[in-house]
C-alpha cells in the first residue's frame, strides 16, 4: 500500500514538474519575441517629421478613411 501511494505521489511531482517547466519555457519564448520587437523597432528610427509626413500621405490617399470604416464595428 505505501509503494503504490510513493509512487503516485512521485508520478503527481513529476506531472507538476513538467507543467512548470513548459510554464517556464513559454515565458522564455514570450520575453524573447518581446526583446527582438524592441530591437526592430529601434533599428528602424523615424523622425516626428517622416512619420508626420506618412500620416499627411495617408490622410490625402484615404488610407485613415479607409481604417476608420473597417474598425468602426457592427
């Protein structure tokens, strides 16, 4: 009776540490793709002027027209 109890209760440390290993394994693979996010937008600097010029250009093409009506809703 106390072998088949050990070793249920080995089996349930075993599962428990496992799941945290993956737990921790996604959070890894999070922060990384978080850091390289952060490095691309760094590695691609504009200026208050190029992105003010950007807007301008969408504004005459009607891109932000555009956005407006796909992300007003039902």
């Amino acid at each position: 009776m106390k072998t088949s109890i050990i070793a249920l209760a080995f089996a349930a440390f075993a599962a428990s540490g496992l799941a945290q290993a993956a737990d921790t394994t996604t959070t890894s693979a999070a922060a990384q793709t978080e850091q390289s996010g952060t490095s691309r937008i760094v590695a691609s600097q504009k200026t208050r002027a190029d992105v003010r010029r950007e807007l301008v250009q969408a504004q005459k093409d009607g891109q932000l027209a555009g956005l407006s009506t796909l992300y007003r809703g039902s």
